[in-house]
C-alpha cells in the first residue's frame, strides 16, 4: 500500500505570496491532519479533515486554510506568506480518528 | 507551562544501554502518540497508548493515565536508535487533535 504523499517537496515563495500545498492520504484514510513543525516552536497542529469536513483547527491565524475533497485528498493554503511561516508541513492520515497516523514526508516552505 | 513535557530533552549514551525517555502531561486526553524523527524530517509512529503498556521489538511504551505520564524505553540500544523521538498528546474525542512535546534528541554512541 502507498504511504502518504505531499507534494512538493520543497517550495521557495516570496513575502506577500500565496501556497498551496497537497498531500495524499493512505488510500481508505478518511482523516487527514497537517502539522507545521518549526525551530523555534516545534511541531505544531493546524487542522484535522475528516469526510470533507474540518473537525478540528489548531491556533493560527485565518491565512492558514485547507480543504478535504472526496476522494479524502487534502489541500492546504497560506495567504500572504510571512518569513516565519518557513517551516516544514507535515500531512497525516489515518482510517479514522484518533487511530494511528501515518505520516507523510512534508513540505519544505522558504519564504524569503 | 506547556501541556506536554518531555525529559531529557537531549540524551547521548553508548550502544547496548538501556533507555528511558519520559513525558508528562497536564490535560485530559483520549490517547498518546509516541512518534520517531529521523533527520531529513520523516516522522515514524511507534506507539498509541490510551492505557496500560505496549512492545514492539526493543521498544516499550507505558503510560499511566493517573498520574498523567508516559515513559518510552528503548533495550539494547543501537546507533540506529539516533533520532528525536516525540511525545504527542490527543485532546480530540473521536477526533485528531494533536499537542507535540518539544523532543527527545536520542545519540546513541558505537
């Protein structure tokens, strides 16, 4: 079975920017997490999706939206990008919460 | 305070050893996640623990819901046990909501 995918990788945005970020779950995962790990703060919850709907969000600001499609694919968008969202995305699945997820390799943001 | 403590947050010890990395935490959960970061950033889940005690090879998991702490050991320990290992609290019910401890950086020396 795949293990979950994000994609990019990697990604290099400019201040003022906007970001789209995509990950895949384990197919027959229904709950996608994603997480921003940073230095500074460590590994942080943004929001759970569960059944195309959001079920649970972390503490950060409104420029930080995602979204779960039916196929349980998820997307994540930050608005007006800032140096201090440069961290590392991380996306997690699980068949149903709050079983064991799964992580994916994340997603390097640099905003410079 | 943070919610979730661990300690020690950096530990270096020879091969062979036996480990212990603790976790305290100060809410009410649904369950706890042990998680295993290898540089480059790929997180591994080794445990979820709701009560009691789990083994998987050379690692063991426990936690004590009463007194609201966790400890993950780790026997005979290898150089390829090297890696931050990551205790996560779930305050979600019937959902994910997860709240991260700092980090255990775990060297394991040959």
């Amino acid at each position: 079975k795949a293990g979950v995918t994000q994609t990019p990788r990697y990604l290099i945005k400019t201040r003022g920017q906007q970001v789209t970020l995509s990950c895949s779950p384990i197919s027959g995962h229904r709950s996608v997490s994603w997480y921003q790990q940073t230095p500074g703060q460590g590994l942080q919850f943004l929001f759970e999706y569960f059944s195309e709907t959001q079920r649970n969000k972390g503490n950060f600001p409104g420029r930080f939206s995602g979204r779960q499609f039916s196929n349980s694919r998820s997307e994540m968008n930050v608005s007006t990008l800032e140096l201090g969202d440069s961290a590392l995305y991380l996306c997690a699945s699980s068949y149903l919460p709050p079983y064991e997820q799964y992580f994916g390799p994340g997603t390097r943001l640099t905003v410079t | 305070k943070n919610e979730v403590e661990q300690s020690p947050q950096n530990l270096t010890a020879q091969e062979g050893e036996f480990i212990t990395i603790n976790c305290s935490y100060s809410v009410g959960i649904s369950a706890l996640h042990w998680l295993q970061q290898h540089p480059g950033g790929g997180i591994v889940s080794l445990f979820m623990l709701s009560s009691g005690k789990k083994k998987h090879g050379r690692l063991i998991a426990t936690i004590n819901i009463q007194e609201k702490h966790s400890s993950l050991h780790i026997t005979a320990s290898h150089p390829r046990d090297s890696a931050v290992y990551i205790c996560a609290v779930n305050l979600g019910q019937g959902a994910q909501k997860l709240v991260f401890g700092q980090g255990t950086r775990l060297t394991i020396n040959p």
